[in-house]
C-alpha cells in the first residue's frame, strides 16, 4: 500500500512505513508529515495484528529533515508549521514499540524522527546530527537528552556537528549498527521479535508514563 510518499508495507505483526521522497532525501513535506500522522493512528487503532513499526527511509536515506524548499516558498512559514506539533505529538506517544532503520542521512527534523523511536538500528555509513543550529534555527535539547547523556547532547546542540555511526553507538544515540544496507532487515527481525513478546505492549506503556510530553497539543 502507498500513499505516494509514503509506502505502507507489513508482514505478520509488524508494520512498515517508509519515507518516499528519494529526490528530496526524504525530507519531511506537509504532505508527508500527514501521511505518518494517518498511518500510525491507523497501526495505534488496529491492536489486533499491528504489535510494533519500523520507520525506514527509500533510496539510501533515513531522513534529511523538515523541506527546506518547502518552507522557503511558504507565503506563511509559522501557517505550514501549524501541523508539525501534532506529527510530533503523534510520533512520539505512539503506544507501540517503534524501531528506526537509518541508512545514510538522519539530520535536522529527521534525526528527531529517529530520536522519537524507541530503537535505533544503523547501518555502518549513517550519518546523525542537528545541523541546524549553524543557520540560527535552535535545536530540540530535551528531546536529545531523553536519550543520550546530557554533557553529550549539549555537545550536539551547541556545534551542530555530525557524527557517523560509530560515535552514535558510542554515545548511545544508536543501539546496533550493521553493514550499510542491513538495517531494514535488522530493524524488521528485532521488530518481531518485540511484537511476539507477551508483555511489549505494557512496557511502552511504563515508558510513555514516565517519559514527559514533549509536544502536548494544544
């Protein structure tokens, strides 16, 4: 199944989204923003067959992050942001196990896509950062430092440099990395190993209480 930008694919209890814009390295459009937002309320709903996601991008790239050409034409940058906090609301409580493939390029918007997961899996090339902060735009700190420590999320923020696949194991942003191209594949067998366990369900649950909100909406 496909929503042109994003392709809906499964197998048994496990549900596979992947980003679709090759030619913009998969940067996160309104368009296709929305198209997660509907398929992981779709997977959220179905408890009966969906037991977890894996979030992966085509062509050889995680995600490059928010459409930059998209944002420059915008006649009203703030308008075409008014649906970004309920994307990122809608990613980062969903109720069951997400696992994030990264290949290639995980930047800016998208490396905070691959932060919302609760694994990471990357291939040996990835490249991970927030390089945003080197054109004025600020970055998600909390949203980092839920996950790595916070002397190293603040090294992050404050440069903006990015780091391979090997420092993101180090520092704890990554769990596994694997060959470059394995990590579909990887994320796809760990996913399913997670959806058949009895008690899954209730420990995302354990996480999500204890976890703050970081993009109540409104």
């Amino acid at each position: 199944m496909s929503g042109g930008v994003l392709r809906v694919e499964g197998t048994d209890r496990v549900r596979h989204l992947v980003l679709d814009r090759q030619a913009k390295r998969n940067a996160l459009s309104a368009e296709l923003r929305q198209h997660l937002v509907d398929a992981l309320g779709a997977a959220a709903d179905d408890d009966d067959s969906v037991g977890a996601v894996v979030l992966s991008g085509a062509g050889g790239s995680f995600c490059a992050g928010f459409d930059l050409d998209e944002l420059a034409a915008a006649a009203d940058p703030t308008a075409l942001f008014a649906d970004a906090n309920l994307y990122h609301h809608t990613v980062h409580i969903f109720p069951k196990p997400i696992v994030a493939a990264i290949e290639g390029f995980a930047l800016a918007g998208g490396f905070d896509l691959a932060l919302m997961c609760d694994l990471r899996i990357a291939g040996e090339e990835a490249t991970l950062g927030h390089p945003q902060i080197r054109h004025g735009i600020p970055t998600n700190f909390e949203l980092l430092a839920s996950v790595i420590a916070d002397p190293a999320a603040r090294d992050l923020c404050l440069t903006g440099r990015r780091v391979d696949a090997a420092e993101a194991l180090r520092i704890g942003l990554v769990h596994q990395v694997v060959p470059a191209g394995d990590a579909v594949d990887t994320a796809l067998a760990l996913a399913a190993d997670i959806a058949g366990l009895a008690g899954f369900a209730a420990m995302k649950q354990t996480f999500l209480v204890h976890q703050p909100d970081l993009f109540p909406l409104d």
